[in-house]
C-alpha cells in the first residue's frame, strides 16, 4: 500500500537537558513534524511515502527536501513558497525538571497557505492511505477548510483515512478542539486518540470524568460508541504513567468494534520524548497496512514507540515489523 500525509514540517530548536531557555547559549537543530514523522519511520519500513505540505524556497526549505529524500519520502506535491518555516523551541527536561515547548510558526508558509494552494486529487491519486493530524485544523480557519478539501477528497477516492487528534493546548482550547475534530473525523477508518472528540448524549459529553489512564472495562462501552458514532474501524491509543523526565511506564491499547486489546506496562528511559506516539501512530499503520493481527500490531507499535524514546530528534528510521524484539530487552512490568 502507499501512504501519503499532509501537515506542518517545523524547525526545532532545543536545549541540551543540562540547560534551560535562560541558561542556554547554543541549540541543536532537527527537522520534523507529526505527518513527517510518521511518514519518515513508514519509509524506512519499506512503504511507499510521500508528503503534502508547504515550505519556504530557502536554505531550510531546501534542507528539508534533501531530508526527505534522502529517506524515501516522495516531495513532488510540497509547495515551495512563502517566508518562513515553522519553528519551536524545546526545553529538555531532566529527572524532576519537566520539558516545556514555545511556539514560532505564526505566518509560516504552511500556516499561510490556503485552499488555492493545493491540488488534492491530483497528489492523492494512486495512493491508499491519507494521514492527518489535529494539529493542522489548530492552527487557523483557513487550515481547517484545507484540511477538509483534504479528507473529503481522499473519502471520495477511495483511500483509507487515518487521523492522529494530537491536542496541543498551546493552540487551542480543549472546547474548541472537540467541537471542530468531528467534522473531519466522521470520514477516518482509524483515530489515535479518543480526545479531543466530542461525544454526547442528552447534551453532556459522555468522556467528560475520566482518569487519565482507565482500564479497559472502563473504556469499552465508551469507545464502543465513538466506533458507532464516526463509524471508526479502529481506535489506538497508549498510556502513560511519568516516573519522572526520564522515565515513563507506557502500555499500548486497540479498539474495534470486537472489544479492546492492550500490551503489557513497560518501563523506559528517555532521551527524547518528542516522536514517539508518532513511531506508535506508524507502528500502527504499517501493522494494518500488512495485515497482521491486532496483538501483532500492537506489539511492533509499541515497541517502535519505546525505542524511538532512545533517540534523538523526531522520529526513528528502523524497519517496523523487527520492533516486537525491543518488548523482549525491555524490563517488563507487572500490574
């Protein structure tokens, strides 16, 4: 199958861990964006990628193709134009110190662009599988009529749709976000996430309540009905418990319309946390994409998902289907 994804590709900038933004006199520099992540990691897997998106005809626009290509992302339908590339500055946190983001991308070519921009039906033709995230239809008005054209078209085409809801509270409201989501995600065969999406009966928010891990008998009669009410095949999701910056306890769950499968806990120590529910959102797609069992899904999913905790930048390049063997180094725990 061949996977294509639109969204933002941003500049970051971060501190090493032993620095804060007030300490700090120099940043390392990485290229990537939730889309191209997993994008980047489904490459390395073998599937046949390519990318929607804008980016500024200058040395970081030009840097950001050569990336891309470099590792097997198709370019041809990235529009090179406007003035700057989106950026954020990432504080690493350490131990107690936790991370903490700012955001640069007000007026950058793919926050500027609009519906005139791109031709959706020509840049999804013969490919299977269209991508997204809740960070695009974040961003501005505009965006969210774009990204729309985008989902309507590929529905029309055929192609199977995933969509990542990926909440950044740094731009928009939690309100916000779970009255607008439905509008695209009535048209998605697979969700990561069950918030921010709104879900009502008798005019309150059914999900409104929960803990921030529930178990499995909890959720299932609520997922049971976000499947029927957006028709979702299936719903992925991952908890995590923080120990501290550096070290997590994480477990991956699906959902179909059978009931819930989930991983065992594992613990992981961080190097970089950025990118990893994207290398699970992958881990995911390509077990789909192949047809492996939904057990089998999960456990290469998560499994990318704890290695790319090992790596720094945004995203990992290691073959998806080898990522199960990860589970078996990593210290198991028992609840």
């Amino acid at each position: 199958m061949k996977f294509i994804t639109f969204g933002e590709i941003m500049m970051r900038l971060s501190t090493d861990a032993s620095d804060t933004f007030r300490t700090a006199d120099q940043m390392n520099v990485n290229i990537g964006g939730s889309e191209m992540n997993v994008a980047m990691s489904l490459a390395a897997s073998g599937v046949d990628t390519a990318m929607i998106t804008s980016l500024p005809d200058n040395a970081f626009g030009r840097r950001t193709l050569s990336l891309l290509k470099s590792n097997d992302v198709e370019t041809r339908h990235i529009r090179m134009g406007g003035q700057r590339m989106g950026t954020y500055f990432l504080e690493q946190g350490f131990n107690i110190r936790s991370s903490s983001v700012i955001y640069d991308r007000k007026y950058s070519s793919f926050e500027q662009s609009t519906v005139e921009d791109y031709d959706f039906k020509t840049a999804l033709e013969g490919y299977d599988w269209f991508h997204f995230s809740g960070i695009t239809p974040a961003l501005n008005a505009e965006l969210q009529k774009v990204l729309l054209k985008a989902v309507e078209t590929a529905k029309e085409m055929g192609l199977r749709i995933s969509a990542d809801l990926n909440f950044r509270g740094n731009l928009w409201s939690f309100d916000e976000a779970r009255s607008t989501m439905p509008q695209f995600i009535k048209h998605c065969d697979v969700i990561f996430g069950y918030e921010p999406l709104e879900l009502k009966e008798d005019g309150k928010e059914v999900k409104d309540g929960l803990e921030r891990n529930p178990d499995a008998d909890t959720l299932a009669p609520i997922l049971e009905k976000l499947h029927t009410a957006y028709d979702i095949e299936y719903i992925a999701f991952t908890q995590r418990t923080v120990v501290h910056s550096n070290r997590n306890i994480i477990k991956g769950m699906l959902s179909s319309k059978d009931g819930i499968r989930e991983t065992d806990a594992y613990e992981v120590e961080i190097l970089d946390r950025i990118g990893t529910g994207d290398a699970f959102t992958a881990g995911v797609i390509h077990g789909l994409m192949n047809g492996l069992g939904e057990q089998d899904i999960l456990q290469n999913a998560l499994g990318n998902m704890l290695y790319k905790h090992t790596i720094s930048g945004d995203f990992a390049t290691e073959d998806i289907s080898e990522m199960a063997d990860v589970l078996d180094a990593t210290r198991e725990v028992k609840r």
